[in-house]
C-alpha cells in the first residue's frame, strides 16, 4: 500500500514562492513517475507537472512553465515542486500521485493512482 503525504503550502502574496514536498511510502518510489495536480474550487482536477522514475525528463503544463520546477530525491522517496513567480490564479488545493509513467498526466489523470491528501496553496494579489 502506498502513502503520499503533501506539505508545504501555504498563504503567500502574488510573485511570491512556495517549495511543496510529497513523502511516499510502500512501494519502491523510483519505479513510478510522480505527478503534481490541482484542483481550484468549482473546477476539474488538472495535471501541473510530471518526473519520470529517475528524473530524466519533467513535463509541465504551459501555465507554469519557467516557474515551477519539478524533482525528485528516490533515496528519499520524496518528489518536490518548487514555484515561483506565484500568481494569484496558482490557488488551488496541491496533489501528488503516482503513475506508471506520464503519459496521461494532464490528459488521462485518472490512470494516476494512490492520491495523497492534498496541500493548500493560496495566492493573494
């Protein structure tokens, strides 16, 4: 049985940064792809960003790009979202989850399993 345990969000003003961690638990952690997601109120799950098994390739949705950076530390068994330049539109509740790989993350969430509780991040202007 897997366990995702977010952290790290929190209340911060627009242009301001947030590093949130994801500490998993059970099954071997490098041999999954992890992903970052997020729901605001009244809206879909959306995919933000995915690490492959051992980091070698990150994808990101085009709202983040060049300010939010996905990592992962497998002897940790913790993957990490580090963002900046936060805009009041980044509030949401923040999730982690596992895949096979990431293919899907934005497309195809629910191939995605093993779903943590969830951090809130809000974002004031």
């Amino acid at each position: 049985q897997v366990q995702l345990v977010e952290s790290g969000g929190g209340l911060v003003q627009a242009g301001g940064s947030l590093r949130l961690s994801c500490a998993a638990s059970g099954r071997i952690f490098s041999n999954y792809a992890m992903g970052w997601f997020r729901q605001a109120p009244g809206q879909e799950r959306e995919g933000v960003s995915c690490i492959s098994r051992y980091g070698g390739n990150t994808y990101y949705t085009d709202s983040v790009k060049g300010r939010f950076t996905i990592s992962r530390d497998n002897a940790k068994s913790t993957v990490y979202l580090q963002m900046n330049s936060l805009k009041p539109e980044d509030t949401a509740v923040y999730y982690c989850a596992r895949g096979s790989s990431c293919v899907g993350y934005v497309s195809r969430i629910s191939s995605f399993t093993s779903w943590g509780q969830g951090t809130q991040v809000t974002v004031s202007s």
